[in-house]
C-alpha cells in the first residue's frame, strides 16, 4: 500500500473517530477537548516537524572533501569564462563579454 493511501485511510480514520465524538454526550471540560483536537493535532504535527528540523541542522555532515572539489569546479568555470572575455570584479561579480567594465549583477 502507498504511503499516500495509508496516510488519508489514517486521517479519514481519525476524522470518523472526531465526528463520533462530537455526537457522544460528554461533560465540559471533555467535549472543549474534542473540539480542540484538530488544533492541538496540527500544534504536535508543527512541534514534530520543529524537532526533526532542528534534529537535521544539528546532525548535518560536513564534508570537507566535496567542498574542495566544489571549489576546484568554481576556479575551472572561472578560468573558462575569464578565457572567454568575461571580467570578474573583486567581489565575484562579473560584467558583460568584452565590457572591460566589472560590476555586480
């Protein structure tokens, strides 16, 4: 079974559940917490993606070796391009073929 179908039977689910308690004869403080329950699941829903977030940023890989070669990429493509006629300012803008002028775009 999909992932998509499993996720609508489960939210379908959880909806014919909510539906049904809202027909049951609850006290107060019981029945404003069904009726809260649609908030409070998409408050957890938001909660849960915080922390896997969070959880991604602090244990992303750093990998040095990728960087380098990312960078040796960089200095090829600019030596092509310098072949070419373009001008590279300090700042790593580039001007148009030929300009002999070097501004940022």
């Amino acid at each position: 079974m999909k992932r998509s179908v499993r996720l609508a039977a489960g939210a379908g689910l959880a909806a014919a559940a909510w539906a049904a308690a809202l027909r049951l004869a609850l006290p107060w403080p019981a029945r404003g917490l069904v009726l809260a329950a649609p908030l409070l699941a998409a408050a957890a829903l938001g909660a849960y993606m915080l922390a896997l977030l969070v959880y991604g940023v602090l244990t992303f890989r750093s990998c040095p070796e990728e960087a380098a070669a990312l960078h040796e990429d960089i200095r090829r493509a600019r030596a092509a391009l310098a072949a070419k006629g373009f001008v590279f300012a300090a700042d790593g803008g580039a001007a148009v073929p030929g300009d002999g002028r070097a501004h940022a775009d």
